[in-house]
C-alpha cells in the first residue's frame, strides 16, 4: 500500500505539475494583453488563485508521495490537501481529473498503508 501510495503521488504530482504549469503561463499570458483583447482572451478574476495552486499543489504531491514509505500518514494527508487545492483552485476537468484521481488515490492508500501492521 505504501509503495502504490509513494508512485500514484509522485506521477499525480509529476501530471500535476504539467498543468499547473500552462495555468500558470495562460495567467502570465493574459496579464501580458493587459486587457486589450478581452473579446478573443478570456481574463479570469481567479488568476491569483490558479497561480498559488498550480504552485503549491503538485509540490504538495510529490512531497507526499516521497514520504509515504516512512511517514504514510502525513504522505495521505499532504497528497489529500493537493487533490482538494486541485479540485478547489482549478475545477475538474478533462485535464485536471487524472491529478485529481491519482492523488485522492493515493491518499487513501497511503491512510490503509499507516493503519496496517504489515510492512
């Protein structure tokens, strides 16, 4: 469980990451108009919120998957804190939801991990 916990965060994180990246460059991108083309660019009034969450989220993720082996409950609950920041700041999408799953994923296997005896 600890280690399915410590490859589904690290690649959610990892896929994460990629979009965080585009949400960022599309916010950069737009602040880059300056408002002069508001009919063909869509300008969000979340901009600052996507930016901290395509940041910070997927960090979150990756630091979570990379502790799962030896602090499985602390990896669960910065891999659960990702997939809801993801689903809070970015919505479900077709391109957030593999992020979304694969965090929230792990983050329970990462709880069963922590509960069990085995090793």
């Amino acid at each position: 469980m600890k280690n399915a916990a410590m490859v589904l965060g690290i690649i959610g994180g990892v896929v994460g990451m990629i979009v965080g990246f585009f949400v960022y460059g599309w916010v950069v991108f737009t602040d880059w108009f300056n408002g002069e083309v508001t009919d063909v660019i869509e300008v969000s009034a979340n901009a600052g919120r996507w930016q901290m969450v395509g940041l910070v989220a997927p960090i979150l993720a990756i630091a979570g998957g990379a502790m799962s082996t030896q602090r499985p409950m602390i990896g669960a609950i910065l891999m659960f804190v990702s997939a809801a920041g993801m689903y809070w700041g970015l919505g479900f999408s077709v391109f957030t939801m593999f992020p979304i799953a694969m965090c929230g994923l792990a983050a329970v296997l990462g709880t069963i991990g922590a509960t069990s005896n085995s090793d």
